[in-house]
C-alpha cells in the first residue's frame, strides 16, 4: 500500500503542474507586457511548487528546500506585481 | 557542503516568506468584492495554503512540534488547497464569456475587437470585467494600469459599445475616461 504522504504529494504536484501549460499557452499569445508578466510568475510558482513536492517523493530534500523557498518568493513577486499593474 | 548551507537557509527562511505573502493576499482579499474575481479567489486559496504551509515549515526548522495526527491534517489541507488552486486557474481560464448587461457585452466586444480572443481572454483573467460594474473608477484604474497611454483608447471604445447599446449618441469628449462615459449614459438614460 502507498502512505497518503506519497498520494498527497503526487496529487499535490500535478495538481499544480498540469494548470502551468495553460497558463503559459495564455502568455505566449499576449502581447500586453504586463499581462504576460503576471503569466509568467503565476506559472513559476505554480510549476516551482509542484517541482518541490516531486523533489521530497524522489528523496531530494535539500533541492526540495530550495524549491519552497523559490516557489514562495514568485508567489510574493506575483501578489506584488498583481498589486501594482492591476489593481 | 554548498547545497546543504543553501538548503538550510532557504528551509528558515520559507517561514518569512510565508508570512508576507499572508500580510499581501489577505489585502487583496480584502478588497476584492466578489467571489468570482480571481483576486479573491486566489486569495483564499493562498489563505488556506499558508494555515497548512506555515505550520509545516515552523515544525521542519523545529520551532514548533506537533503530533502526527496534525501533520497529517496539514498535509490533507494542503493538498485541498493545492487542488482548489488548479480548478481555479483552469476555470477562470476558460469560463463561459461574459454578459447579462450592455456595459459587460461592451467590454467583451471592446476587448476582443481591439486585442483579440487570446489577449481578450488573458485581460479577463486578470481584470473580472464584472468589477466594472459594481465599481467603474476601480475598473478604469486597471485598464490604465495594464495598458498604460493604450487603457485611454480601450476605454474609449468601450465607451462607444456602450452608447451604441444604449441607442444613445456618442460624442468624444477631452478630459473623458470610461467612468465619465458611463455616469453620462446612465444621466441620459434618466432623463
């Protein structure tokens, strides 16, 4: 039987990962600079976060550390830059 | 070794990080009005992401301890949160196109006529034209926001939609934004 740490992880990752080819289908197309930007940081966070969570289930923890912290900061830069160009 | 030093600093410093992103989106929640801006719903699944994410970095650098039973519970809320936010991105990515009222109907033709279907639907993503009509000036901050001297033009043939959906006369006016257009139309329309 697979523990539900291992599930979670893998549900964890694609669930986060598949959304990333869409949204970067969606920033190719644009022109808009502002708009592809928000594209692209919402897609790094969301493909660095799912790349941690393979990481910890393929045994790589220090990687994986890294990842989160990566992962965040995009998410931060994502907030940031959604604040000033948009809202 | 290197990776190990790295590793370690990133591991204390997620927990920061963590935090400011919380003080960022909690603000975004805040301010956004409706459910269905993409704004709040991001914002509440990065709420639900941190009450899981922050628990669990503070028990990884040993700040905190917890039991097994909660570790799992951090992990399944994680795991919901982290699938809430799929659903959320693929949805607003490809939501049924806007309309019920003539001032949405004259952003979705605006938007796609002068960007096209895929930037059309990207600008939407980002911006709920709903926003516009609960509060214009916030709506016309962001297009001016995101198209910079452009936002003008867009405005203005939306402006333009509008009248023509209306049956009203439109006229450009110097010093006139979108939010001027639509307190005029809905003056004509009253009188």
């Amino acid at each position: 039987l697979v523990d539900i740490f291992t599930v979670a992880g893998v549900i964890n990752a694609l669930s986060v990962i598949i959304p990333g080819p869409i949204v970067l289908y969606l920033a190719n197309r644009v022109k808009i600079p502002s708009i592809r930007n928000l594209s692209i940081l919402l897609v790094g966070f969301s493909v660095v976060h799912g790349l941690y969570h393979l990481s910890f289930l393929a045994s790589l923890p220090l990687i994986g550390n890294v990842l989160d912290l990566v992962s965040v900061i995009m998410l931060i830069l994502f907030g940031l830059y959604y604040r000033w160009r948009v809202l | 070794m290197l990776i190990d030093v790295v590793s370690s600093v990133a591991r204390n410093l997620v927990p920061i990080g963590l935090i400011v992103a919380l003080l960022i989106f909690a603000e975004m929640a805040i301010r956004g009005r409706t459910l269905r801006s993409l704004r709040t719903q991001l914002s509440i699944f990065v709420l639900v992401w941190i009450a899981a994410e922050l628990p669990r970095s503070l028990i990884v650098i040993g700040f905190i301890r917890a039991s097994e039973d909660l570790r799992t519970f951090g992990l399944v809320a994680h795991t919901i949160s982290m699938v809430l936010f799929g659903v959320v991105l693929v949805l607003q990515f490809y939501k049924v196109p806007i309309g019920g009222s003539h001032l949405l109907e004259a952003i979705d033709d605006s938007l796609n006529e002068l960007l096209g279907k895929s930037a059309a639907k990207a600008v939407k993503f980002y911006v709920e034209p709903s926003i516009a009509t609960t509060n214009i000036t916030e709506y016309s901050r962001s297009l001016r926001k995101i198209f910079l001297d452009g936002g003008k033009l867009l405005e203005t043939r939306i402006a333009v939609k509008l009248y023509e959906k209306l049956g009203l006369q439109f006229t450009e006016k110097p010093g006139y934004g979108l939010v001027q257009y639509v307190q005029e139309a809905q003056t004509k329309r009253m009188a």
